[in-house]
C-alpha cells in the first residue's frame, strides 16, 4: 500500500526550506506543500500562546489540502505547539528540536553551545531536554538575535552579516566550545560563515536530515510513502508572499519558486 497524498511542511518564514531540502532527498517521489508564516515573523520573540495558534491555523490549512503528514520544520514552533497538535490532529505530526544529544556525542573537549532562539531556549520543552542528555558536559545557552533576520532580507553585504554572527560567537569560541548545535532551522542557511567564523574548527550539527529519515520512517510504518514513479512537486504559500520573498526562495532551492497567498 501506499499514498500519493502530499506533506505538509511549515515554519514562521522560510528557514525550514533547509529541511525541505533533506526531504525532497531523502524522499524524491513526494509532492510537499510549504507555508511560510512571514507574516508573524519571527516566531522567535512571540508568546508561546501566539505561536500556538499560528500553529494551529497552519495544520488545519494543511489539513485542508489533503496532506498526510505535517513536519514542523520549526524548533519555536514545535516547542510551544507539538503536544497541542498531536492531540488534535489524527495524522503523523513530525517535529524538531536542537541537536543536544548528537552535539555532546560529536564534541571532544565536552564544551557544546545550543544556538537557537529564545523562544525555544526558555521553553520547558528545552529544559527538559537538557535535563535529560546534558550530563557532565560544559552546556551553553546562545540565543542569536538578527539571525532569522540575516536569512530572510539575504544581506549581500557579507561585511554586516559577518559582524552580526562574530558577535554571538566569539564568546563561545572564546569559552573553547568545539560543537555548536544549529537549533533553529533558518541557521543552516548561515552555515558557510558560521564555519568561517568559528575558525573552521567547530563541529556544527544541523538536525533537517535526522528529521527527513524520521519522517520516512514514520510514513513507511503506516505504508504512507508515495511509491509510484514520479518526480515529487513542490507547492508555496506564505501569509505575506512578496517578490523579493519569491526570489530568495528560487535562489535558495535553485529554481523558479511561486509563492501563493495563504489565506488569512
Ligand atoms: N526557524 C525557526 C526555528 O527553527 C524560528 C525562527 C523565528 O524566530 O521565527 O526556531
């Protein structure tokens, strides 16, 4: 058996494209459908309960659609939304969250820095999180503002957007941490001048690909995959789709993107 139905995939702007990708190729065969929530951009500094309820809209859109699953491609989202959508929705809902135990297990000096943003970082999600893998390693917390923001405008001027991120990690380069764990899914996109920054001599962990295999895996155990041969398509929508919005995304994806209007 198997399932020509889409999935379904969010985030509050386009950040979680970095784990569309690792689906599109883990999976080829799958039609995805991506909402980016510009509009209530970033989800980062809103109040859990916002976040929520954007989260809420987002899957009953989704649901509408005829998606078979959902990723929230989104560690904010999934903090403040997950156990409320698995409660309410009857599908494989598939969320994220920072690499904690892959980053103490891929540093050798037990020094690891969780990059994400506040509103995943203070969330009890996080905390128990920590509680539960952190151990005798050395932890620091670094929520990175103006990183989303970084991602979303494309600064072409690499001058400013390097002086944005020395900012949050000289310290931690300074404290000798050798790991750090990308916990929020528009970072990977920052990635290049992360390592640069960092000397080339950080262990960077990025989750999107673990999170791809986990959705294949749960689709496959309830015989959901799209096993027919076919090239997967992809569809956008976002609550506040603009030009400049449509060509970043082309350019991040590497082909002409149309983004459609989410409707309110
Ligand atoms: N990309 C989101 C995450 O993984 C959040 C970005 C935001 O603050 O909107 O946490």
């Amino acid at each position: 058996m198997s399932s020509t139905k889409p999935i379904g995939i969010f985030d509050s702007g386009i950040g979680g494209l970095s784990v569309l990708s690792h689906i599109r190729e883990c999976m080829p065969a799958e039609d995805l459908i991506y909402v980016s929530d510009t509009r209530h951009l970033p989800y980062g500094t809103k109040s859990p309960s916002h976040v929520k309820k954007r989260s809420l809209l987002i899957t009953e859109f989704l649901i509408e659609q005829g998606v078979k699953s959902v990723v929230v491609a989104c560690n904010t989202a999934t903090a403040a939304s997950i156990t409320t959508l698995r409660n309410q929705f009857n599908i494989p809902i598939i969320g994220m969250e920072p690499g904690v135990k892959p980053g103490i297990e891929n540093s050798s000096n037990g020094k690891v820095a969780i990059l994400a943003t506040d509103g995943t970082l203070g969330s009890l999600k996080f905390q128990e999180l920590m509680q539960r893998f952190s151990g005798h390693t050395t932890i620091v917390i670094q929520p990175c503002h103006g990183w989303v923001e970084l991602v979303e405008e494309q600064y072409s001027d690499d001058s400013d957007l390097d002086s944005v991120i020395r900012e949050q990690l000289h310290p931690l380069m300074e404290q000798g941490v050798d790991t750090l764990v990308l916990g929020c899914t528009h970072y990977p996109f920052l990635r290049q001048h992360i390592d640069r920054i960092a000397g080339g001599k950080a262990h960077i962990i990025d989750t999107g690909e673990a999170v791809a295999k986990q959705l294949k895996r749960r689709l496959a155990a309830q015989d959901l995959l799209n096993l027919t041969p076919h090239t997967g398509t992809e569809q956008f929508w976002s609550s506040a789709p603009s030009p400049t919005t449509e060509r970043i995304v082309s350019r991040l994806l590497d082909k002409p993107c149309v983004l459609n209007q989410l409707p309110e």
